[in-house]
C-alpha cells in the first residue's frame, strides 16, 4: 500500500536518479576529472549598444518594481498587526524566528512575491514564509507562517505556497521544519482551501508520506494552531512547543465555551504544558522561543546525514579557485542582456558566458539547429549541462535539444534551462509549410518526451519569453523542474502581447476582429508579467539577473545534499506518532 502511495508522490523520472556518488564516507577524497572547456568570448560590441541600452532601462524599471514589492512584503500584515503579534502576544516576528533557527542570512527565499494581486488581495508572502536555509550545515525546507497576516490564517495561495515547499523537499529529499502559527482555514475562502485534493488536506496527506519517505519533519509550536493547523505538529516527527505562547486545539476557548458553557483558558485547553506533560502530542517544551529554536537545531543534528568536510585551502588556493569560478564578464552586464521584449533578445551566448565558471562552455553540435544552444560549463564547481533558447527552436534546434538532454540524463549531469521563447509559432500557409510543421511539432515533441523523462535535476530560468509551446519543451512549470525562476523582465502567456492576431480566428468583421485583438493584447500585457505570474506561484520567485549565478549555486549545493543521508536504503519507514 505505501510502495504504492509512494509511487504515487515520485514522479517516474524521480525514482530512478541516483548519483553516483551517494553513501560514499565523507573520509574517501573525490575530485572531479579536470576540464579546459574553453572561453566563450562574447564582450559588449558596439553593434550591441541600441539593444543593450532599451534593455538596460527595461531592467532598472523591473528592479524598482521588485523593490517597492520587497519593501511591502517586509511589513506583513501592517503595523497594527505587528504590534499585536510582537507586544499583546509576545511573539517573535517571522524573520526573527529564522535569524534564530538558521546559520545565516545565506537562504533561499522561495516564492517571496507569492499573494499580490489576486483577486481577494494582497497576502504579502502568501501568509507563509518559505525557503531552504541551512541549519548546522544541513539544507533544510522551512515553512513558516506570518501571524500578523490574519492570525496566520490559510488562504487558497498560502496552501499553495505551503504544498509547494513540501514538494521541493521531496523532489531534492530535504528535512522540513514547519514554524507552526496558524488559526486554520481563512474562513470567508472556505471553499477554495478545502474540498480538493491539493487543498489544505494535501499538506497533512504529504506529511504522512514524506515521514514515511525518511524524509525528516520537524515543528515548532510558537503560536496558535487551531483546526487545521493542529495537525502539522502533531504529524510532524518531532515537535517542540513554546510555553505561553504554543497552543494546540482544535476549537478554541469561544468554542468551548459556546458548546459547553465551560470558561477555559487557551493554556488550559492546549498549552505546552498539557501536551508535553499529559496528551504527549509535542516530545519537547521550551520556557520561551529562543530555546525552542536552540532545542530545534539539536533535533536537526540528530538526522542522520553526514556533510563532506569542508575542503582546507590556503590563501594560494582560494585566490586561484576564486579567479578559476568568477565568470570571464561581469554579471552586472546581465541587466542589458535580459530582453525588454523578444524582438530586443541578443546572442544567449553572451549570457551564458556571464553566468559559468570563466565563462567557460563546452558546445555540443555547435554546428546544427543553432537556434538553441547545448552544452557543458561549471556553475561555483558543479558540472551541468546547458540548454538554451538562441531563438525559436527548429525541427533540428530540438532534435538536439532531446539528443542533449539524453546525454546529461545518462552521465547523470544536472540539467540548467534558460528559457527565451518566441511569442508566436508560424502560421500553416501551404501544403508544404504543413509538412514542415507537422516535423517541427514531431520534433517538439520528442523534446518534450526526452526533458519529462530525464531523471536527472533540472532547473529553469526564464530569462525572456515563456509562450507557447517552445516553453515546455525548455522545462517549463508543467515539466516539474526542481526549480524554476524567473528574471523580473520575463514575460509568461501563451503568446506575447502584440501577438495575439495570430490566435484569433480571421474570419468576423474587421472593426470587430481589430477591437478583440485589441482588448486580448492589454490583457496579455497585464497577465504577462513576472511579477503577476510569481504572485500566482507559477513560479519559485523572481531574481535579479545579477543574483542567477548564486540562486543557481545554492540550487546545485542543496540538490547535492541527497547524496550524504546515511541509510535512505530501508524504504519504507513510516512513523506512526501516538
Ligand atoms: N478566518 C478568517 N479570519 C480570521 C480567522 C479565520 N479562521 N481567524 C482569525 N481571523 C482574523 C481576525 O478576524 C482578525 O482580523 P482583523 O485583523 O481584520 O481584525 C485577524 O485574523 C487576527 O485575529 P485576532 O483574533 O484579532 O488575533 P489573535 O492574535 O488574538 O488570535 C487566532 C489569532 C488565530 C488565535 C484567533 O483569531 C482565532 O482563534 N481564530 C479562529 C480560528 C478558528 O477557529 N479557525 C477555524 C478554521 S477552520
């Protein structure tokens, strides 16, 4: 029965990736096979500089518009709430509690602009916090509710957000630590967090399964867990809960008291006290927060990984590894190499020497189907495999994309995806258009086939366009990449505005065919932006250009860590708590 859930939540290409390396003891030294891949040359040319400016101004233009979203996210659920949250409840704001429960500040932040612009609001971060961070050395997947957004109430995106964190750490097999402050379902939206199967039940349902995966599950009671929220701690595998702040219940006092008459106190009815001490639903209680989170990394330390040392260099060393990695161009240049639309998109060469290690590149097929560009680089010392859009991918652009694709799959070679795709596909014209359109869509396909079922990591960074068809076949969200970002100038529809001619039918009035056209293309113009697409989680987040290549390095160590769990050889271990 559990093989079969399991095979349920792995997706097929998911229960075949193994790497090479796994189980092997930390003492046993590797070291990769050298490489000269060589030098892509791509500097600033002077041809370059109409191209390079529009874009550049488009870049600054995204950057404020991230940063005013920033800025509104910081504040949570407004300055009332704060002081609710911080001086009538007690509670340590959301990012205190990670300053305590990670190293550092060095996390991976997913889906910040998650909750803004939907159709019931604003939810600044969707209600949840969620990322992977390191807690001693070891990546974990947090998720973290925000109090001060509605008591930490469960919108329909905060459930999305919050399954979303869950199926990261199964796909890259990451511990979990939920910092549980919730009052359940937001009530008014009751149907849209409920009924269905990726409502709020889903989490409870990956709860069971992860556990029972090994993947490891730990969580802090540091507020209110009420209905539904009563469930994430008590399925956890280990919970610590905080005095005088922690309750679980499944009604609150009001409740009781509307039932039965009976006046309770909330630390009565579900404190840290009762449920260490008497129902046994927590295992540790802590005096205050701070030693919650203390007694919260020495669980993590209790998880059987066992990290490589870190390597001892002399001064020598990291000055030569650091000029080895540093890209031959500085990424700063990336601002005016992200296209403003596509028709402003220069040689992806340029990027791609400013995203790897010395801006090095291994080509494969140089020569063929050159409207995508494959081949091997380094990103921070992992090896991956490059696949990206040079422009609309032909017949032969994506028979080489799946040849490639293979390729990495069987060297298992993680897989990067920068994905720039053309707003529109050609329309059939003639007789012999449609054969090679009928080619162009059997190759297509067969890229489609290759990057569903390559077993291997990927990522995606859409650096431009994400329309049509091109997109799937470049691992777009429906292709499940482990990660998928997005550059704030990245413009996601089916087409791009000012295409849209090209999906209607011609067969109405002029005037009438001209005002429909009209009225989809100010729609895609609104619906296509990065930062409408990330507010709906249809992606991980939006990043800046000149970020990619530490996004990418924390991507590639964090899909790394699989590698050094000690005994993921015994299946099935489901923990069944009292
Ligand atoms: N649905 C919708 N809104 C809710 C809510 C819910 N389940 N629970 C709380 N809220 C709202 C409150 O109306 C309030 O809104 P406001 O800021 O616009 O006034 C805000 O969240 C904060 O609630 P408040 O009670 O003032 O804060 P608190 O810190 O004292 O308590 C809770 C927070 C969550 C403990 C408390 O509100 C509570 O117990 N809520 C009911 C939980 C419940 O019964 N859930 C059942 C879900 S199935």
């Amino acid at each position: 029965m559990l093989t079969t859930m399991y095979r349920c939540i792995i997706r097929p290409a998911e229960r075949c990736w193994r790497c090479s390396v796994r189980s092997v003891s930390s003492a046993v030294k590797r070291k990769a096979l050298p490489s000269a891949f060589p030098v892509l040359e791509q500097p600033l040319q002077s041809d370059h500089h109409r191209v390079y400016e529009a874009n550049l101004r488009n870049s600054n233009a995204c950057h404020n518009q991230y940063l005013e979203l920033r800025e509104k996210i910081r504040k949570g659920g407004g300055e009332k709430a704060i002081a609710r949250h911080t001086q009538r409840n007690r509670k340590f704001l959301v990012r205190e509690r990670l300053r305590l429960l990670l190293d550092d500040e060095d996390f991976l932040e997913l889906s910040p602009f998650a909750g803004f612009g939907l159709p019931y609001g604003d939810i600044p971060s969707a209600g949840c916090l969620t990322g992977i961070g390191r807690i001693n050395g070891l990546w974990c997947v947090f998720i973290a509710h925000d109090a001060t957004i509605k008591g930490g109430t469960a919108y329909p995106i905060t459930v999305k957000k919050q399954l979303r964190a869950q199926d990261i750490a199964i796909q890259n097999r990451l511990p979990c630590v939920y910092l549980v402050d919730s009052g359940g379902g937001f009530l008014p939206l009751q149907s849209e967090v409920f009924p269905d199967k990726n409502h709020g039940g889903r989490t409870f349902y990956n709860e069971a399964i992860m556990s029972a995966m090994k993947i490891p599950q730990v969580s802090v009671v540091c507020g209110s867990c009420t209905a539904g929220g009563a469930y994430i701690p008590t399925m956890a595998e280990e919970t610590v809960m905080v005095h005088q702040i922690g309750t679980i219940f499944l009604g609150g006092p009001p409740l009781v008291k509307a039932a039965t008459g009976e006046e309770v106190t909330p630390e009565e009815l579900g404190g840290a006290r009762l449920h260490a001490e008497v129902s046994g639903c927590v295992d540790h209680f802590a005096m205050g927060e701070k030693e919650a989170y203390d007694c919260t990394r020495n669980i993590v330390s209790t998880l059987n990984f066992q990290l490589p040392d870190e390597e001892e260099e002399d001064e020598e060393q990291t000055r030569r590894r650091k000029a080895e990695q540093e890209p031959l161009y500085n990424p700063v240049e990336l601002l005016g190499l992200a296209p403003k639309s596509y028709n402003h998109s220069l040689d992806v060469k340029m990027v791609v020497s400013r995203l790897t290690d010395g801006g090095r590149f291994q080509e494969f097929k140089a020569r063929y189907g050159t409207t995508l560009i494959t081949g091997f680089a380094k990103i921070h010392g992992h090896l991956l495999g490059i696949v990206a859009n040079n422009g609309e991918l032909s017949y032969q652009a994506a028979l080489k994309g799946s040849h490639f694709v293979q390729l990495c799959d069987q060297r298992d070679v993680p897989l990067l995806f920068l994905q720039n795709t053309a707003p529109t596909t050609a329309p059939t014209v003639s007789t012999t258009q449609a054969e090679v359109n009928s080619n162009h869509l059997k190759a297509q396909g067969a890229m489609m086939s290759a990057v569903a079922c390559a077993s291997v990591p990927k990522i995606t960074v859409v650096i431009g366009g994400c329309h049509g068809a091109d997109s799937y076949a470049m691992c777009g969200r429906a292709f499940d990449p482990h990660f998928l970002f997005l550059w704030p100038n990245a413009k996601v529809s089916i087409t791009a505005p000012g295409h849209a001619g090209s999906l209607l039918p011609a067969d109405g009035e002029r005037e009438e065919e001209e005002k429909q056209e009209e009225e989809l293309n100010m729609r895609l113009k609104e619906e296509c932006s990065a930062f409408y697409s990330s507010g709906r989680l249809w992606d991980d987040g939006v990043i800046l250009p000149q970020d990619t290549r530490r996004v990418l390095r924390n991507c590639l160590d964090i899909i790394k860590q699989r590698q050094y769990q000690l005994s993921t050889e015994k299946l099935q271990s489901p923990l069944l708590r009292i």
